[in-house]
C-alpha cells in the first residue's frame, strides 16, 4: 500500500471494512510530504480504509485489495 502523506501527517491506520486494525504507521517527520509504504501482503482480499492523522485533522479514504 502506497500513501503520499501530506505535511503535518502524525500516524496512518489501516482498518478492515469489518472495523479491525490491520496496521498503524507513526510518522516522525511531519513537516514536509512523505512516501509511506506498507506491507499488505498478509492482509486477506476485501474492503480497507486507510486513515491519515495529522495536524490539521484526518482523511479517511476506501481501496480495495485484490
């Protein structure tokens, strides 16, 4: 999974469509954008949201893996 996180990120979180964490990833540098990579290779195929945290609030957006 391939996030390009914006300035002021602090965390990203990945939950299945059933609501379960399937991943948290804290971000140490916030102050420009970044190019967060996560593993879901042992993540089943279905429905997740990832959630963007940060300074300014969040952003949720739905991605299906096949």
């Amino acid at each position: 999974l391939n996030v390009l996180a914006p300035a002021g990120t602090s965390r990203v979180e990945v939950y299945s469509v059933m609501g379960r964490q399937v991943a948290s990833v804290p971000v140490t540098v916030a102050d420009s954008a970044q190019h967060i990579v996560i593993d879901a290779s042992a993540w089943a195929a279905g429905t997740y949201v990832a959630r963007v945290s940060g300074s300014s609030g969040s952003t949720a957006v739905k991605f299906v893996k096949n």
